[in-house]
C-alpha cells in the first residue's frame, strides 16, 4: 500500500511548501484532473479542473502547470480521461491518440513520453486482461507521483549534504521538488540557506514560484534579474549555483531552462560549484548535445510583458526556451543515487536504485 | 559658430533615430528644459517641460531621461533654471546647491560631475565679468551636446571598421549614441545588420530603447530575454558583442549595465569578440575595480513588473545597476581616437583628440 503522497511519513503534505503537495501539482479527483494554475501563482491560487485530454494538453502548453516530472504526472491522469472504465473494441485506437496530443505539448520532454508509454501499455493489459484499464492508468500516475517524491527526497539528501549552514545559493527557474526537499532537508538538518532566485523571464518562474517556494521552506529568498547572477559570484555572494535539468546526457552534458547556460561559465570563471540536481539520472537514448532538440517558443513572449507589448512594430523576437551546458562546467550531478562528476554520469546506472517502482 | 546639432552636415537630424536628436535627448526652449520622456517609449512620444532643478533632478532619477551623456545634458540645462540672467550677490551659492543637488542623481556618474563643474564655473566666470550667466551655462550645455555628438560619429567610424556586412551582434541596454551612429555609419557603408536586443531588465531598454533605434537605422532587431546572449554565441550567432560603458578604468576594466559581465564572461569563453563603446576613453581618476563604486537601487524593481507584483509578501529584492567585467574579457575598447586593447587604454591621452572643445 503505497501512501498519498509517497513519502512514508518523512513530511506530512500540509508541512510541504505548496507547489510539491499533491494538490500544488496535479490530482485525480474521480472523473477530472484538477492541476493548480501557476500562472496566478503566487497571488491567487485557482485550481483548473480538466475534463478533457484537450483541456490537459493546453494546460500544458499554457504553462498552467510546468516542469518536466510534474507535468508527466499531471498528463498520466490526463490519459485516464481518455480511457474508458472497460474494455472496448477501439480502446487501443482511443488511447493511442490521446497519448499522442499529449506528447506532442513537450517534445523534448523524456519524462512525458516514458508516462504516456507506461500508461498506454496499463490500459491495453488491463483491457485484455479484462479489468479496468481507466483505474490501471490512475494506479500507474499514482504509483509514478509517489515514486517521484521519494526519489527527489533521495536526490534531496545528497544535495544536502553540499550546502553548509549560512551559505548563499543562487538558483535559476524553478529547480523543482528536488530543490524544494533540498531546502528542507536543510532546515532539518539545522542550516539556513539565502536563495537568489533569478526571476527567469519570460514567464518569472523564479519569483513567482521559486521564491515563495524558499520562503514556504523556512529560508530567505532575494530576487534578481536574469543578468546579476554573474556579478554575484564574482562579488564573493554564492557559495554554489543549484538547478534542475530537463536532461542529462551520458556525456554530461546538460540542458536546462535558457540563461542556466551563463549561468554555468560564469560559475566556472569564478571557481562557484555548480550542482546539477537530476532525479532520475541521465537519459539512456542521449549521448551528447546533438542529441538535445532545443524548442523555440512563440516569440511574442519576447515582445510583451502581462499583456502590454514592450517593442514596437517590426521588431522581432527569438525564444529558445531552453539551452545546453557541456559538462566542463558543471561541479556535479546530484541524483537519487549520489553525486556524480559529469564525466562519470554513466555510472548512475550501476548504482543501486534508490526507488524500487519508478516510472518516469 | 557650432550648428545645433553638431555634426557639420554629416547628417540631417531629421534622419537621425529619434533618440539621438537633440529633442530626443535635452533641449533648452527659452524659460525650460525639455525632455522625452523615455519610461513611455516605444508607444508614446511625451516630453516632460522641467521649469526648477527639482523637476530635472527628478527626471534622472525616474529615468525619464537616461544614459551617462544624455542626463548630464539635461542637467547642463537643469543648472541654467537656477542661474540668474545676471550678477547676483548669492549666485555662487545658488549655482553650487543646484550643481550638488543635480550630481546627487547619479553618484558615479563622471560625465555628469564633469557638465556641472564646467558648467558652475562658466556661471560664476560670467559673474565675474558681468555678463549673463545663465547664457553661458546654457552654451556650455550646447557646445557638451555637439561635442558629444562628433565624438561619438568619430567613435562610430572606428566601431564600424570592425564590423562586416550581414553580422549579426548583442547588444546589452541602451548603448547609445556612439552604438546609433555604429549603425548608421554601417548602413552608409553599404552593411546590413542583424541586431540581438537583450531585453535589459528590470526597465527593458532593450526591448523599448534600443530595438526601435535598430529599425529606425535601417538595420533588422530582435529581442531576447538577458539569459539567451550567451546560448546565441555557443550556437555561433553573434559576430561580435558591443555595449556602452559608463566607466572604463585605467587598467581596461569597464563598469556597465549589470548584465554585461555575464556576456563578457561568454563571449570569451565563446570567442566571441566583445568590443566597448566608450567616446571619450578612460577616466584618468578611476585606476581599477577598486576604485568604482556599485549603486544599488530600489529593490522594489526587482519585485514588480509594469506596476504587477510578482514575487509575495516576505521575498526581497537586489538591484545592483551595474557591474564590473575586468579587461581580460575585453578584446577592444573603441573609442573617439580610435581602438584601444584594454591593456593599453591609457595610450588614449597620447593620441590626437577628435573634438577640441569636449566638455564631459
């Protein structure tokens, strides 16, 4: 019996800051997905409830719910919407598509396409198996939300144990559940912690989310433009530079929200680690950065903020919403399984797991 | 006998990008100065009559007018409201507390210490000899303005030798009128240009100020957000990096826009060619680093975006306006007498002046 919210009693949800509850990030509520709204974070929180794959889908697309694990999650029961309480004749078919419209809101997103995999093949064994192939893809995004808590609590520990009482840290975007557990990992472990959060434009992820997210944690939280973060580490301010990544390569290369790239140079320049934090470790099928598809999204993005427009006709904009870091300036990938250098970044798949049931 | 504009026929002002005509900058019209207020720029061309020094003063601080030139213009002029059209017996006195209360704006700004000591000292030398003190503070004003003007064309011209049709190049902020000129001179010379804006957070100078210059100098720009410069030189799109600078120091590190060292850090690690505008070459008083002082502004920009909060109750801000890229990261810093390695900077005052009678 795997609990709600996978943790085994090492945090009760109401402790968590929001945005890694349960309901922070997306859940089955009996016949609907309900996904809290990060775009009216952090002053309103509204709930979308989705009754359609489509609604899930543009969920995604409209960054109403982001980040590369929760979305999966949030698409896995997503697929449930699709998949009907018994077996019928075009139950395949169905979930066929269904799954395609929701992969396609991500196309570099590895661990989307590992859920919609993982849910689609539940569905069709439980339709020949004969029972009910709706309840077996709830079960596979439960089973994959509970696993993904347990195994960024892991991945938490190590990072922990990187940081010491009263550093300063610098983070870029939202770094996530594994961030969010690192940072009370550290209140339990008796350190306080200052996070520069970079705003991270277009959508300010960094204040919006990341912010009150520190503070949720019981550590101070200082916001700056995506151009300071530099200019801190040379100034002496940041112990170590901390993200997320939406992939890791064999190689050890990263990628990770745009400006994590500058960022990285920056850090090696003045001799600052740089901890990557990857749950699940790197990507098997990437072997290096010709691999990585970088996604350019709607340049409008460039070209207004909430909804005034900041150039005039005529100029253009250009929104690659991610980029790539060669592993030379990355200190270290944390995982659920330990702390790799980059270059030995294979070695995550001789380790022992950390959760025995992951999906994603 | 100096023509408004001070550019001897080179150009008409009526082709010049607005920012860089005379009433896109400062203007003295009899009983005021007046001032395009750039906080409405692209989508409203409003100008902002300043009838006390208080009213210039705080123009500069709300950044209704900026630029370390440009400002000290206004603040030429601003002095000429204080200054009596004849002797008076507390004129010294009058003249020094407005020229104190105008360097208040801007505590690093050398140009600016520099139009409020020639132009205090023409008001009282005009006192002296009994004729109209306001007028000579209001040609001192003039004569700065045009002589800024051919100082930066000539700067342009060196900037312009190192470029080559079809490059595509960053830019950081608002680079000003040596940068403008840049481009104009490039058209002349038969070079299309294609011109990445960062966005320049958190007044967006980027994407307000310099992209519509771009356009209006005939050259394509696109806007991107201040974490993208250093992904577009990995992925080889950047010819060359050229920013302003509000400091070159006689050792070749310069002070600018926070922003820029990232950039800088980039580009050399990219091969990127990262060359510094800067007219009127080093300043003899500031050796090194040491010797400049960072201003930290209201952390409240850090908070809020177009008026909308962004970051909850509790979070806090840090605005550091500029920061501090050491010459190393420098390949030339391009100047009126010509182009300079940073480590041989102070070969500027050895070199023929381009302007006789510069005064900031």
């Amino acid at each position: 019996m795997i609990d709600r919210l996978g943790l085994d009693g090492e945090y009760r949800e109401a402790e968590l800051p929001l945005l890694i509850r349960r309901a922070g990030m997306a859940e089955w509520t009996g016949d609907r997905v309900r996904i809290l709204d990060r775009k009216h974070l952090p002053h309103d929180e509204r709930y979308l409830d989705c009754l359609t794959v489509e609604d899930v889908a543009r969920a995604i697309e409209t960054m109403t719910i982001q980040g590369a694990f929760t979305l999966s999650i949030a698409a896995g029961y997503g697929l449930a919407l699709a998949t009907p309480d018994r077996p019928l004749a075009n139950l395949d078919e169905q979930v066929d598509l269904a799954a395609q419209r929701l992969g396609r809101t991500r196309p570099t997103g590895l661990a989307l396409k590992r859920m919609l995999a993982a849910a689609s093949a539940a569905a069709k064994d439980a339709a020949r198996a004969g029972s009910n192939p709706r309840q077996a893809v709830i079960d596979i995004a439960d089973r994959a939300a509970a696993a993904l808590a347990r195994q960024a609590l892991a991945t938490a520990r190590h990072a922990n144990s990187l940081l010491r009482n009263g550093d300063e840290i610098l983070t870029h975007c939202f770094a996530d559940r594994s961030f969010v557990y690192t940072l009370l990992e550290a209140r339990r472990t008796g350190k306080q912690l200052h996070v520069f959060c970079s705003e991270t434009r277009p959508y300010l992820q960094g204040a919006r989310l990341t912010a009150p997210s520190v503070l949720q944690a019981g550590h101070r939280a200082t916001v700056i433009s995506d151009g300071m973060g530099g200019f801190l580490m040379q100034q002496g301010r940041v112990a170590a530079f901390l993200t997320a990544a939406d992939r890791v390569c064999l190689d050890g290369t990263i990628c990770n929200k745009v400006g994590t790239y500058q960022y990285a140079v920056s850090a090696r320049t003045n001799n600052t680690p740089y901890y990557v934090l990857r749950q699940s470790g790197p990507d098997p099928e990437s072997h290096d950065a010709k691999d990585i598809h970088i996604e350019y999204r709607d340049e409008e993005s460039m070209l207004s903020y909430n909804g005034t427009r900041t150039a005039p006709e005529g100029v253009r904009g250009l929104y690659p919403a991610f980029d790539i870091t060669a592993g030379e300036f990355v200190r270290s990938i944390v995982t659920d399984r330990g702390v790799f250098a980059p270059g030995n970044i294979r070695d995550y798949f001789a380790a022992p797991p950390s959760v025995p049931d992951a999906v994603v």
